[in-house]
C-alpha cells in the first residue's frame, strides 16, 4: 500500500494555516498499523471520508460510531479522512499529491472501499472533490476497471441518493452500523477470492440499505416527471431494531484541535415521535428507539474517563420525549458532583417540565434557552403539525425570566405551504410579546441583559415528507417576507439572522433531485463549487450556470407543486413510512388551511 | 488537612505534534491531565480553570524538547507518579520527559524564562561556509542584538555536517532585543542558501531562567 512520507508530508504542510487538521495519531484513534501487518490482503482497508474539514468531521457522531465499529473486527480497518482546507488542497494539486487518510497516511485511492458520510446537500461538491483528489473518475462507470477503491456513500443526505447516484458503486440507506459488517464480510471474499465488482454488488444488494445505482434504471414523460422506475423493488431502509445492543461510543478518538462541538456524545434516542410535517428526520428515522438510561449512566461515565471531555451532550431528535430524562440526567449530575461537568441537550422541547430539567443543567450560569414555534399562528403550527402552543410557550418564558434567564433564541421557517400574511405578521407579534412581558416581569436593572435572538429560515420542502410535493418559495417572494418581519422587529433586544434563501434552492434541487441532477452537481464541481455550506464560499451563480449547462430547470424541481399521484424519483426506497401516510399527513395539512380563512 | 502539590514538569512536541498551535497543545494537555484522574486546582469565579500555567508559545511547526509547564493538584502527588500517569494518555510524540515537585515557591514561567537554546543542522558543501555563516549572523545581521551566544560544532563523523548551537533572549531589556524564531529561520535558510549550504534540520532544545548569572533550566532550580 503506498502511503505518504513524514517529509512529503512536512513539505505540504507548508504555509498551511491549521496543519493539525492533518497531523492524526490522536488519542483514541483505533485502526491497524499497517507495518504490523503481515499479510495485507488478508484486511480489508475501509477509508471514512466526511466531506468537510476535520473539526466539523470529527463532531460527527456518525463517523465515531461506523470508526468504532468497524475497527472492532480484526479483519477490517477504518482510517479516517475529511475535506482539505483550500490551502492544503492547492499544495496537493500543486505537488500533484494525492489525497491520504490521517491514520497511516495512506493515499485514497489505495483503499479496498472509500465510504462518504453525507450530513447535508451542500456537502455533494466536496465529495466529488474528494474524489478528484484522489486521482479517481468522478462517475462508476468510468471506474469498472479498476478493482479498487469501491467508492459508496451514506448518511442522512443520501436518503435521496439520485443526485449523487452516478458517482458511487453503492449507497447505504438507513442506520449504517450494522449493515457496514455484512458488506464488509462480502468485500472480503471479494479481495481474497478476486471476485468481479459486479459479483460484489450482486451480493450486497439483497442486503436491506444497500442501494446499487447501476440495478436501477428510470423513464420519464416529456414533462420531466418520471414514468417508471425499473424494476420495481424497493429498497428497504437499513434499521437497527434494538439500540441497546450497540453502546454508544465509549472511547471516541480525541480530536487534536478543538472541534465544532467539543464534548461527549451520548445518543439517547434515534428517531421521534413527533411527526412535524416539514421535518425529513422525524419520518426518515423512524422507527423511534430509545437506550436504557440504566446502561447509559455506567457508558457515558465510562466515557467521560476515557475522553476527559468537561461537558455531555444528550443527543437525540425530540430529548423531550425521552421518558428517563429527568432520571438519566439527575443520576448522572449526582454522579459526577466532584468534576466539573456540563450538559447540554441540543433538542429539548421546553415547557413548564422541562424547564425544571434546563435549570438542573444550567444551575450555575444560564446560557439561554430555545424554542423553535416554526411559525407565527396556530393554524400555521396546526399545518406543519407543530405541536406548540402559545400561550403555553409564553407561560414558559415568563417562568424562565423569573428564574433568572435572560437570553431566548426562537426558530423560524418562512415560505411554508398554506402561509398567509398573518403567519408573517405572527412572527413578529410572538417577539414583541416577549420583549413586553420581559418589560412586566424582569426589574429594570436586568432588562438591559434581555436577548433575543431570532433564526428565521426559509423552508425546503424535502422528499419523505408530507409536503415533498410542495413547492418552494422563489427567493424574491422569500426575501419579501424577510424584509416584512425585520422591518416590524422591535429595535431593541433582538437580533434576527436569516439563512441565504439562494442557497435554500440549491438545497431544495439537490434535496428533491433525479438522477439528471447529478449532471449538475458535477458542472457545479467543475466551475469551483466547493464548501457550499459556508457562506464565504457559495456561489449561487456557479450552480446557476451548472444547471444551465446540464439544461435542468432549477424551478422545476423547487418551484413546482408535484401532483400526489405522481411518481416522485425517490419513490423506490422504503423508508418505511409509506407514501399513503404521507398522503394521509399532506390531506390533513390541507384541509385545516381549508378550514381556516380560506388558505388555497 | 488536605494537602497540595504543585508539579513543574517538562514536555515535548516532536514529529506530527510541532503542527500543533500553542492552545491546541494546552487543550490536550488539559484533556490528558482529566484522563489521567489528577485532580487539579481549579481557579475561583465564573468560569472556573485548571490551574496549568504554560510557558511562552512556540511557534507552529517547530519541534521541541522542552516545553514547560506547572500544574497545581488538590492532593498529595509525587512528581514520578503525576509522570507515569500522564504518559498513559499521551502519545510519545508529545509526552512528558521529566517532572518535579515544587517545594519552595517559584517565579511563574511566563516571566521567569529568559533564554531559548535552538539547535541547527546544516550540510555544507564548501569548508569554512559554517564559520562564514556564524560570522553573518553574529556581526551584520540585524539577529544579532538578540543572539545570547551562537556555537559552531562540526559532526565527528561528517565533517560535512555542522551544527550551530544559538541561545536567544525571550525577554527584552535595554541591552538586548527579543530572538523572533521564525523571522530569523528565514534570513538563516537564506544566508545558508547564499553559502551553498542547506538546512537539514533545526528544534528547539532548552529553555533557561537566569540565577546568579548562570542559565538554568527551569526544572534545575526547583
């Protein structure tokens, strides 16, 4: 296996601006080292490939647990790689390096199989930049010849795999820690008994999750909208049916400098029970498993000893809905007394209970609190089925101001399906009743402190959801509404920031895709696309351009309304919510708006 | 009674880990210090910080054999001990060399280093071009007023290697200038350029506190 040199290695690092994004050998890390190998071939090298800088990477919690449980197996290897910064990847290009892993430092290409984790739409580029730099044919065609790498792809971002399809061997839909072994076992045999790539993917493919590109084909009418996807199986989604038989990751590999959240992950729960409309994860994960808190008090102290981190983020869709919350973290606070540990729970839906649970973690300085209405009115909440009351919410504040709290961050989405004036108009009011009940229950000398931070962003309808037929607003119509609610702000104590509604409609083509899409992502790539999700990067013309060059409509995929009958491209994978749930969810989402003030 | 400790130990950074910044390297060593179950002092207020006090950053990308660090423990802890744990969670490549207990209180290390000692190794191609070089720097350079000594010491084996020992003042007084690293490391790979020489290697070898006119190194005088 060719592998990169510590002095070719020092040489690249030249001028680069954070070189320990690329140094690895952290604490923790848990691949084979290659010089102790006496027969490579008797291992199977699996390449983790995140597709965005290493210490976004290495937050992710996906990559720790496939890290984990692939190096658990003797015969198999993970090493990890993620997205170069622009000033590595121009001293790559210029040196004509290839791409190499952190671990062993062995180039990309080289491996048995390279696997991406996709977190988001905005990360397609980066993929196919990765890919570049390792020196491989973009699309799997022009790769058939070659035995190795195997390139595949998953991750909540390829649940709709179309856009990204011509460029992978296989996609792995659903939970990724069970299937990964099966595969692996396969790809063993394939390496020691020099099978053909075709047999490989034959026989992974009977696999639930696995999702080979090239057994699909798919017809469409002239209007663009597809006729028949063959053959008609489905693709059922990977599920883990028990949580509790995979712990949660108790000695994840310790980044060596500082990443975007800097804490142990505890994941609680996967999936929810909420079922808000707009919401792709609360239907893509169901089912809704939950862990024992029994096992997860010993597993995260045992964690918090072998990481040394000083905080603890309980992780799931809906914390809220976990019915030992309240025991998981008291027990685990109680246990932990004498450290000086914090917690912190990235999804809890507040009300007067859980407020009670904000306080035990928050006890000494309050950080803030969040709430995410999604929309301005009831009706509104009633339409996407977000089960928030006003008054309820406002209670909770008013309670929270009393405690002590002074910062409130609230969540918006505009451009929702059936929305009127009214819900925009309802943003603002919900904001000017917390800055006039801050007036009546925090005293003068606090009032200064008051902070409101308001997020507001544009919705994209998304595939798996009730409103994946929906259309999206246009970004004139969405920068309209923007303007409305900042210009009816109060002044004071809030601060409002809005996400690029130019870059929403690229989501939204990449989210709702076919197959064609990926003729643009790639143009796109080609023209410079890269880090998309970092606004100092996206360019909105590049991916105009792109879908110009590939001759796609952008609008036909953002701003049309599908009809419900129609065969949308995704239609083949099972999630397993069927599409008459979906249909069943949508129907009622219209027929409240019907209900109230004549919504069309 | 609960009994302190205060540990001054010793560190490097060679290899992969020089990469790393100087708060990089503290938020690991801080990390190392929770694993390693040392139960460190932690400041009073707000937001609460281990006691670990570091001494002056060295630059990104320059290895180094000596780095120190003090710590404060809320126990009784023999230096050895604090050493044999922490090394578990460490790699070699940044690990600690040596440690010592604290008994009488010392000046913090910020302020208490006045020295760095950096080694160089070049090849030459031409006799004489180390003592030309040594020459450059000691009398034209604009290095100079900050240069505390410089020593030229050929290899025994390869007289075609030679090795220049510099001592640089940290701290800037009417007498001297500070030795900036990295600007002199340039001018130097450029003045070994001008003499047919190339530079094959260079680290940081010792940090020294001044007493009674002699340079000690931080651990000798505790």
């Amino acid at each position: 296996m060719k592998t990169l040199n510590f002095s070719d290695f020092e040489k690249l690092l030249e001028g680069v601006l954070k070189p320990g994004r690329y140094i690895g050998n952290e604490f923790g890390i848990k691949s084979k080292s290659i010089e102790n190998i006496k027969d490579l071939d008797s291992k199977v090298f699996f390449a983790l490939a995140f597709p965005d800088v290493y210490e976004v990477g290495m937050s992710n919690l996906g990559i720790q647990i496939l890290y984990e449980t692939i190096n658990n197996h003797d015969d198999f290897s993970a090493e990890r790689v993620f997205s170069p910064w622009i000033d590595l990847e121009a001293n790559l290009r210029k040196n004509s390096t290839r791409l190499f892993s952190l671990e062993n430092k062995i180039f990309l290409d080289e491996f048995d199989i390279i696997g991406f984790s996709l977190q988001h739409e905005m990360q397609y580029t980066n993929v196919l930049n990765m890919l570049d730099l390792a020196g491989l044919n973009l699309r799997f065609r022009d790769r058939l010849n070659m035995r190795k790498p195997i390139v595949c792809a998953g991750g909540p971002a390829a649940i709709n795999p179309l856009p990204m399809a011509p460029f992978m061997d296989f996609f792995v839909i659903g939970d990724g820690e069970e299937v990964v072994i099966k595969i692996l076992e396969v790809l063993k045999q394939f390496k020691l008994e020099n099978r053909r790539k075709e047999w490989f993917l034959s026989k992974i493919n009977k696999f639930d999750g696995v999702y080979v590109p090239s057994d699909y084909k798919f017809y469409y009418y002239d209007n663009g909208t597809v006729k028949k996807i063959e053959p008609d199986l489905k693709v059922k989604k990977a599920t883990v049916k028990d949580l509790d038989n995979y712990r949660i990751v108790t000695s994840p590999v310790i980044a060596n400098i500082k990443p975007v959240h800097d804490r142990f992950v505890c994941e609680i729960m996967r999936g929810c029970f909420r079922g808000c409309r707009f919401c792709q994860a609360g239907f893509t994960y169901r089912p809704v498993r939950t862990r024992k808190a029994e096992n997860l008090i010993s597993d995260c102290m045992e964690g918090i000893d072998n990481s040394g981190f000083d905080e603890i983020s309980f992780l799931s869709l809906s914390s809220a809905d976990y019915k030992e919350l309240g025991f998981l973290i008291k027990s685990f606070l109680d246990l932990n007394k004498n450290k000086k540990i914090s917690v912190s729970l990235p999804s809890l839906r507040l009300d007067s209970f859980t407020l009670s649970i904000a306080e035990m973690i928050q006890s000494g300085r309050k950080t803030g609190l969040t709430f995410a209405p999604e929309a301005g009115t009831q009706i509104m909440r009633d339409i996407i089925n977000k089960n928030i009351d006003e008054n309820e919410m406002l209670e909770c504040i008013s309670i929270a101001f009393e405690k002590g709290w002074e910062k409130v961050k609230l969540y918006f989405m505009i451009g929702l399906p059936f929305e009127n004036e009214k819900d925009i108009e309802g943003i603002t009011e919900i904001v000017q009743k917390i800055t006039a009940l801050a007036r009546n229950v925090l005293p003068k000398s606090k009032l200064g402190r008051l902070n409101i931070n308001l997020s507001i962003n544009a919705f994209c309808p998304k595939p798996f959801t009730p409103f994946q037929w929906a259309p999206q607003d246009s970004i004139e119509i969405l920068e309209g509404k923007f303007a409305r609610i900042r210009n009816n702000l109060p002044k004071r104590f809030v601060k409002v920031s809005w996400s690029d509604p130019k870059k929403s409609r690229i989501e939204c083509v990449l989210a709702r895709g076919n197959i064609k899409v990926a003729d643009a992502v790639e143009e796109a790539f080609k023209n410079g696309a890269k880090f998309d999700n970092w606004s100092e990067f996206f360019n909105y013309k590049t991916w105009v351009d792109a879908f110009d060059k590939a001759k796609i409509d952008i609008n036909f995929f953002t701003g049309r309304e599908a009809g419900i009958d129609e065969i949308m491209p995704w239609d083949f994978i099972d999630i397993p919510v069927t599409k008459e749930i979906l249909i069943k969810e949508h129907k009622k989402a219209k027929s409240i708006a019907l209900k109230n003030d004549g919504r069309h | 009674m609960m009994e302190d400790t205060k540990i001054r130990f010793k560190f490097n950074k060679i290899r992969e880990f020089k990469y790393l910044s100087h708060l990089e390297t503290v938020r690991l060593i801080k990390m190392a210090i929770t694993r390693a179950k040392i139960n460190v002092k932690f400041s009073e207020g707000f937001r609460p910080n281990p006691k670990i006090n570091f001494s002056f950053p060295v630059p990104v990308g320059l290895a180094s054999l000596a780095e120190y660090s003090d710590i404060d423990i809320c126990e009784k802890l023999d230096a050895e001990d604090f050493k044999n744990s922490i090394n578990l969670q460490l790699k070699e490549q940044m690990s600690v060399l040596e440690a010592k207990n604290i008994v009488n209180k010392v000046p913090s290390l910020m302020g208490d280093i006045e020295f760095c000692s950096y080694s160089f190794k070049i090849k030459i191609e031409k006799k004489n071009s180390g003592e030309k070089i040594n020459n450059d720097i000691i009398t034209t350079s604009e290095f100079a007023g900050s240069i505390y000594s410089l020593d030229l010491i050929y290899d025994e084996i390869d007289s075609n290697i030679v090795n220049l020992n510099l001592i640089g003042y940290t701290k800037f007084s009417e007498n001297n200038k500070i030795f900036k690293f990295n600007d002199f490391l340039k001018y130097f790979k450029y003045l070994s350029n001008n003499n047919d020489a190339v530079v094959e290697d260079y680290f940081k070898k010792e940090a020294y506190v001044l007493r009674g006119g002699m340079l000690k190194t931080p651990l000798e005088i505790v």
